[in-house]
C-alpha cells in the first residue's frame, strides 16, 4: 500500500499535493472529547466541567481522579 501511495504521489502535481496538504479536515462536535486530570480539584472541577459543556456534549467530557480525598468525584458525577 505504501508503495501504490509512493507512486501516486510523484505522479501528482506538486502543487495539488500541498494544497490537499494545507487542506484542514472539518471536525465536528462528537469526533472531540476532553480529558481532565484531576486529584483533589474540588475547588476547580464544577467551573472546568461547566466551562467544557459550553462546546462539548455531556458524554465527550471525561473526568480521571487518581485517589481523590476530597470532593472531586461526587462532583465530577453530578
């Protein structure tokens, strides 16, 4: 396969190669999540997770708490 791309390539002009290059690919909504670190963020995480519900939906928003003693986890679930 990497040999047919190889070939099709050098074939291409070289300026339709940069320009598909350059040639952002559209995202939408549900291709993006967020992953927040978060050990006893409990002052912090409410205002991050509101802030991130702004642009993204409620199941793309993840929340790791590694050994949280504070209130990080309850709130993270709410």
């Amino acid at each position: 396969m990497g040999t047919i791309r190889i070939i099709y390539e050098k074939r291409e002009e070289p300026k339709e190669r940069i320009k598909r290059r350059l040639t952002p690919t559209p995202f939408a909504l549900v291709d993006i999540a967020a992953l927040i670190p978060a050990h006893n963020e409990e002052k912090s995480i409410r205002r991050t997770i509101k802030a991130l519900l702004k642009v993204l939906p409620k199941k793309n928003i993840y929340v790791a708490s590694d050994h949280s003693t504070d209130n990080t986890v309850k709130i993270a679930r709410e």
